[in-house]
C-alpha cells in the first residue's frame, strides 16, 4: 500500500483531530517553495484585541476598492474591515455565534454582496457590504430537499456566474445545495461517503468557490477529511477529483490560475491522524500540481505522484483560510489557534 492511500485511511479512522503544542512563529521569516515564497508578519493586524475581540476567523475577502473584510464568530463583531497595512476601518455584527463562511458576489450592476453562513443556526444570508440583509435562503427542509432526519449545517456559500447559489452542508449532510438567485430550491449534488472511490462525494464538504479557469466554469468543493477537491459542472455532474494525501483542507481560493487553501489539520511522520496545531498553506497551479507549501514540507512528486504533505515549520495551527489580495499578498485565518487575528505573508521576488 502506497503512503497516500495508507495517509487517507488512516485519515478516515480518526475520530477527531488530535492536538499538539506548537511554539510562536518569528515574524519576518520566509515560508513557501519557488516561485511562491513570502515573508510572514504574525503582527500584521492593528486591531485593539479589548475592544474587537476574535474567537475564530474564519474567512477574508477582498472588495473591489482594496478593503478586506474578515469573518469572525465573535458575536460582537462578526465582520471586521481593514486595509491592507492592517488598520481597522470598521466592523459590524450579525450577532452569529457560528458565522462560518465568507464569500464575495459581484452582480452585473456592478454592486458586491457577501454571503454569510453561519453553521450553529443554518442561515445563511446576502448582505449588502455595509452589513444589511436583502435576502436569506430557506432552510432545505422547508424548501422540499431534507427530511427532518437529515441534518444541516451548512458550512460556505458561493454564486455562479449565472447567479445561482451553491451551499455546501459540510457539517451536515453532506449535499451541496443550489438555489436560484432569487432564493428558490433548485437541486442538490453531492451528498456522504466515506469511500475513496465515490467520487464526487463527500466527508466533509467544507468549502465551495467557482472555478473560472478553464473552458467552462465549474464548482468546486472541498472533501475535507478525504484529502480532496471535487470539481462539478453547474448543474452538480462530477468532472474530476484531487488527492492531497496529508492535508486536510479548507474552502479553495481562487487567484489568476492559482488554487490556494489553508491546511486546517495534518499528519506526523508515520501517524497518519489528523492532528490539530499541523496547519499550513497549500498552492496548486492550474494543472493541479502542488507548487508551494508555506509553513509545510516541499511538494514531492514520485512516479507522477504527490507523496504525503506535512508541516515543516511551526508558523500555523490551524489555517481556516487563505486571502489573496491584488498585490498576490497572502492573509492567513486561522481556527482555534489562541484567538490570532490574521498572519499577513508579504510575496517575495
């Protein structure tokens, strides 16, 4: 048996992650391989921590005038604003315990929207950047797709280029759901297994973005403990499928023709559970080749292929996500890691 499948089984035994303590990273050191090497500022946000705490964050996103907006779930402030030196420019709350994911719509009007999914209660909402609801999607009990022995928690949100909405249930059951832009149940995709040769289902659907890459859009969904990416055409028929034996992925971020993800767990030498504390940053480029590892291991390929990837520096506990900003700066959100604001990491060369 070949480490990565023995890596993705030993995956799927485990119960939970396993924790282990990690030291503070330098500032100013330099993480990542090649072309994709950046100088890392763990004080990168000037945010006063007694009057805008975090628990989490968990997403960022860049606006079209240059302002990024950070999803925490600290109920007292689940958006906060910055500039890209890291100054605070404001904040707003939805009042979500379990604001989850964080994405981004540009309409043909030319005005942006976030979509904001909250996984404790199920909602997910469109506000406009200013924090106002202007629509919330029916729960998929309601809307004809669950029974109510199924169970929704839904864990990210993405818009097609044709305005329809795709929800990943990644706490839940597993389904991406899609709906209308009007709101309206469409259909569902996806749905559980534990098994690598499903393809295109899931364990853990954790994230979801739009792939613009090629010929023709195509969503693309995280199955987080499997170690994968999944790609679906818009109306959820599978395309194709990645393995990244020791990662164990967040939502895809999308940037030029760059694939990026933060690494929430990983793995030890020859313990192949996953482990908390064992983040790191993940690049692939558009033929779906790992070029870069910041705070993990030199991407190794053997006979075509990708040989098990694991942290190498200590820098990250647990990254939840990964902003690219116009600039091919990186920010790095981080889960459960001591409540840290984002890490900024500077692209060199």
């Amino acid at each position: 048996m070949s480490n990565s499948r023995r890596a993705f089984i030993g995956a799927l035994a485990a119960p939970a992650a396993f924790t282990q303590s990690k030291s503070q990273p330098m500032k100013g050191q330099t993480l990542g391989h090649g072309e994709f090497r950046y100088r890392i500022d763990t004080n990168w946000s000037k945010a006063d921590a007694s009057l805008f705490p975090v628990r989490d964050c968990h997403e960022m996103v860049q606006v079209a005038d240059g302002r990024l907006f950070l999803l925490t779930n600290h109920k007292q402030n689940n958006i906060l604003i910055y500039d890209t030196n890291g100054k605070l420019q404001g904040s707003w709350t939805l009042g979500f315990n379990g604001a989850h994911g964080l994405s981004l719509n540009q309409e043909q009007s030319g005005k942006e929207f976030l979509y904001i999914t909250d996984t404790g209660t199920g909602r997910v909402v469109k506000t406009k950047l200013e924090g106002q609801i202007v629509l919330e999607l029916q729960h998929p009990e309601k809307a004809g797709a669950y029974t109510v022995r199924d169970i929704y928690s839904p864990t990210e949100t993405v818009v097609g280029p044709n305005g329809d909405i795709y929800v990943a249930d990644g706490y839940g059951s597993q389904w991406i759901l899609r709906y209308d832009s009007a709101g309206k149940y469409l259909s569902k995709f996806g749905g559980k297994s534990s098994q690598p040769i499903s393809k295109g289902k899931f364990l853990q659907a954790h994230g979801v973005a739009i792939d613009t890459r090629g010929p023709q859009p195509l969503v693309l969904c995280t199955a987080r403990i499997r170690n994968e990416f999944h790609w679906f055409n818009l109306d959820g028929v599978h395309q194709r499928t990645v393995y990244l034996p020791g990662a164990y992925m967040s939502r895809p971020v999308l940037a030029g023709k760059y694939l990026y993800s933060g690494v929430c767990f990983g793995m030890f030498p020859n313990d192949f559970r996953m482990w908390q504390n064992r983040g790191f940053v993940t690049i692939l480029d558009d033929k779906d080749r790992v070029v870069s590892n910041p705070g993990g291991q030199p991407p190794t390929y053997k006979e075509g292929q990708l040989q098990v990837m694991m942290q190498d520096q200590p820098v990250f506990k647990n990254c939840h996500d990964v902003c690219v900003d116009k600039q091919g700066d990186l920010y790095v959100c981080q889960w459960n890691s001591g409540q840290v604001y984002p890490y900024k990491l500077h692209r060199e060369g």
